[in-house]
C-alpha cells in the first residue's frame, strides 16, 4: 500500500514540480473576465498574468468543491492507497473544509491536514510529504511530521502595492489603511493561519532589506532549514531576492526553492510580490 500525497493549487507547485515532488494538485476555481476556470488546467501562470494586467475587475479565486475532492481520493482509494493532504490554512478559505468532508467518506484512509500557511509554506509541507511518500514511509508517519513541521514554519510577504489584497477582503482594513493613506510597506507574516504585519518601511527598496532580515532572524541551523521564496511575475526580483538570502545565512539551507506563485494566490496580491517562506527539522 502506497500513500498518495494530495494539496491544492494554493501551494503553488507547477505541473514540473509536482512530478519532481511526487505530488498531486488539486486545482482551485479562478474566476477572471466572466470566466471559471480551473487553476493550472484550464489556465496557465503566464496567461493568468497576461489578462490579469488587462483585466477590467479584480479576478477571485473559488475553493474546489468536496464532491471534486471525492473524485481525487477515490482513484487513489479505489487502489488501495491512503492519501495524505495538506490543506491551504482554514482561516483563508473554505478548501480545508470542503476536504475534509470529502475525505470523511473513506474510512481513514484520506488524512487532511489544515497547513496553517499558504503558498511556499505548503509548498515546502508537500514537498516533504512527498519526499517521505517516495521513501516508502506511511501515512501515519508522514502526517506526524508536518503535524511537527507546522510549528517551525513561518512565512513572510511583501508586495509593492496593498491595493489587491485590501480588495479582496484577505487582509485587515487597519493595515491596509495603514500602507494606502501613510505610504509605507509592511512586511506580511503569515501566523496562526492568517495574514497580519511583521514590520513596516517608507519604501519598497528598505522591506526588501528588511524582510530578508525577519526571516533569517530566528534560523539558528540553516542546514536543517527549508526555504521557498515565491514570487509574482517578478523573476528577477526572485532572483535578487534568493542571492540576498544566500548571503545572509551562515550554512546552505537544506532546501532552497525559488518559484512563481500561481493563479490562486496571485489573485490577493497583485504582481511584483516577494514571499519568504521557511520549515525546519523536518
């Protein structure tokens, strides 16, 4: 009996990643110029961005259904295997819930984890699911150690303008008052399963320093720390981004991801958005 590695497109992960981390993606609703469509399968990155700067209203992402998660367990269930799923944070949307009533159908065999986290954060949660899933280790044991992987994790944000998530409703109407009518940039974190303010700086050049300098502030072993830095259209500020993290830390982390944030989250946040997201011991 194998154990088959489930998230949602929430996490991030491309069709290239998902092969090379052993993991299926389930693909959240975006909801763009009159459209529905399903994230990564009926809508790539590039395209997203591409109407997205075009568009005439803010596009908004829908959480698969639990009856589209029941589709996604039976094939694995229907073959003998378990399933283990973490979850975009249930404080953020509706996916978690609508999983775990799905999986409620199967006997514990499906084992849904809410990840507390978003984006890089259940990117790296997914990417060790399925590295101990290739492993050959259970379900059991794979699901305790992102039990004890969410509470090292911390995830960090910055973005060049707060006017997407202010309409989407995903963040406090304090904090975006707070970087619209004084002009300065917060640095996001993401705690306890929502979004709320770290630090702040006059311009986005200083939250860039300074960002890197929250999420290295309480690494004391990067060589057993996992880091994904994700970004929204912004690759050459990724690539700034992960040189200056380099450059900060005293060791090689024990992984180091640098990917483009899809559909479903770039939906909140607009582009030329930078994430830092880390896990350590697992």
């Amino acid at each position: 009996m194998a154990t088959a590695i489930i998230t949602d497109s929430a996490a991030d992960i491309s069709a290239e990643q998902a092969r090379e981390f052993g993991v299926e993606v389930a693909p959240l609703w975006i909801h763009i110029d009159g459209e529905r469509l399903r994230d990564g399968v009926d809508i790539t990155r590039a395209s997203f961005y591409a109407r997205m700067a075009a568009a005439k209203d803010l596009p908004s992402s829908e959480p698969l259904d639990a009856a589209g998660f029941t589709a996604i367990f039976s094939r694995h269930v229907d073959k003998g295997d378990e399933c283990v799923v973490p979850i975009v944070s249930s404080k953020l949307s509706k996916t978690y819930e609508n999983a775990l009533a799905a999986a409620s159908r199967f006997a514990g065999k499906v084992h849904v984890i809410d990840s507390g986290t978003l984006s890089g954060g259940l990117l790296l949660l997914a990417y060790v699911a399925g590295e101990m899933a290739k492993k050959g280790a259970s379900a059991k044991d794979i699901v305790a150690a992102l039990e004890r992987g969410k509470s090292t994790q911390n995830g960090y944000q910055i973005m060049p303008t707060l006017e997407f998530l202010g309409r989407s409703g995903r963040l406090n109407k304090a904090i975006v008052a707070l970087g619209t009518v004084l002009k300065v940039n917060p640095i996001l974190q993401v705690r306890d399963g929502v979004v709320e303010t770290a630090g702040q700086t006059r311009t986005f050049d200083k939250a860039k320093e300074l960002i890197i300098d929250i999420a290295t502030r309480h690494v004391t072993d990067a060589a057993a720390t996992r880091f994904a830095i994700g970004h929204t259209h912004a690759p050459a500020l990724a690539d700034e981004m992960a040189k200056a993290l380099h450059d900060k830390l005293s060791l090689p982390p024990k992984t180091f991801i640098v990917h483009e944030v899809g559909p479903s989250v770039a939906v909140n946040v607009g582009p030329g958005a930078i994430a830092i997201f880390s896990l350590t011991g697992i």
